[in-house]
C-alpha cells in the first residue's frame, strides 16, 4: 500500500485516479479548492486548498510516497508542482498529460497539426512546456503519462495500449482513451515503475 497525494482530486481524470487508489487498497489524500464532492471515505483525507499556494501545497504533501498532479496545465504552471513536491522531500510525481504533445507520424508535434482544435491550444501548449519543465529536472523521479487525442468518460474496460511519444490511433482511425482505463494506466504506474523520468502515452 502506497500513501498517495492526488493534486486535483475532483476533476475527471483526478476522481477516476482516487476510485482506481482506492480499489487498489492504497491511501489517499485528496487535494482540490473543494473537495466537499468526494465527502467522508475511508482511505481518504480531503485537503482544502490553493495549489498555487506553495507552503500550503508543500505541507499537503509532505509524507506521501507519491504525488499525482491531475491540475490543469493552463492555470498551473510546473513550478507551482514540482517546487513544493520536492521540497516536501516526495521522491516521486505523476503527472496527467496532455495529448497535444505527442507526435505524429511524421515527427511532428499533435499541437502543431492543421486541424488542431483552437479553443484547446493554451491548454495543450502549457501542458507541453510542463513536460519540458520535468525534462530539465535532475532530482525528482517524474513521469508524464499523456492520453490519447479523445480523453472521456466511459466504461473501465482492463484492455488498452501503451506507446511512448507517439499518439496511438486504433484500427477504426480514433485516437481515445477513457478516464478509467487511464486511471488503470497510471496506478499500474505507482505500483510497478516503468517510465521513470519519462513520458508514455496510452490508448485503444
């Protein structure tokens, strides 16, 4: 069992990521502005806060074995979580990815396609200067686990594929991931390491 911070608990990958914890028997301590959805459950601890607050963020964390940031790229830069990550002495962060940064089959970026969907490039954009933030760092042991194109809510299914820097499309042309499937991605993660200072993708 593992002890567990997930920075963004509310959100849809954050909650799919607190469900998958839990089932898993590990411990949890849920960090968002209000976390009064989650309510009272064993294995949880909710916390309350600002995570661009860093000495509040800081002691939120301080004493897990892992913390996973499932915070929006756009509002939250990689400073506000990897400062306070490591100065609470945490050895290890997640971070929910973005697809924006994964590349095509030609080598080029999925941010920088034609048909890229303006309304979701500030978001895509901050998620990929955030990987680079994690590619400079020389102390924590991070990893950035980018979804596919479509990230949505759906049935956990146990069946999907892991890539590395490049977006998985399937056999019917989609590239997509459910928010259950990825929670089962990312604390096969926690428990048996095999990205450590990398990024990986998944899908169908």
């Amino acid at each position: 069992m593992s002890k567990i911070a997930i920075i963004g608990a509310t959100g849809r990958a954050g909650s799919q990521l607190l469900e998958e914890a839990l089932r898993r028997g590990h411990s949890v301590t849920a960090i968002a502005r209000d976390t009064s959805k989650i309510g009272s459950r064993a294995g949880v601890v909710n916390k309350n806060l600002d995570v661009l607050d860093s000495a509040a963020l800081q002691a939120a964390v301080a004493g897990h074995d892992v913390v996973i940031s499932a915070a929006h790229f756009a509002t939250v830069p990689a400073s506000a979580i990897v400062g306070p990550v490591k100065q609470a002495g945490v050895k290890r962060l997640l971070v929910v990815g973005g697809a924006g940064s994964l590349l095509l089959p030609d080598g080029t970026r999925v941010i920088d396609s034609a048909g890229f969907p303006a309304e979701y490039k500030t978001e895509a954009s901050a998620g990929a200067a955030f990987l680079e933030a994690l590619r400079q760092e020389q102390e924590l042991d991070w990893t950035f686990l980018s979804p596919s194109a479509e990230f949505v809510e759906g049935e956990r299914s146990g069946t999907f594929r892991v890539g590395k820097d490049h977006l998985l499309v399937s056999a019917q042309g989609r590239s997509w991931i459910t928010f259950a499937d990825y929670a089962i991605a990312l604390m096969d993660e926690v428990e048996t390491p095999k990205h450590s200072r990398q990024r990986y993708t998944v899908g169908y």
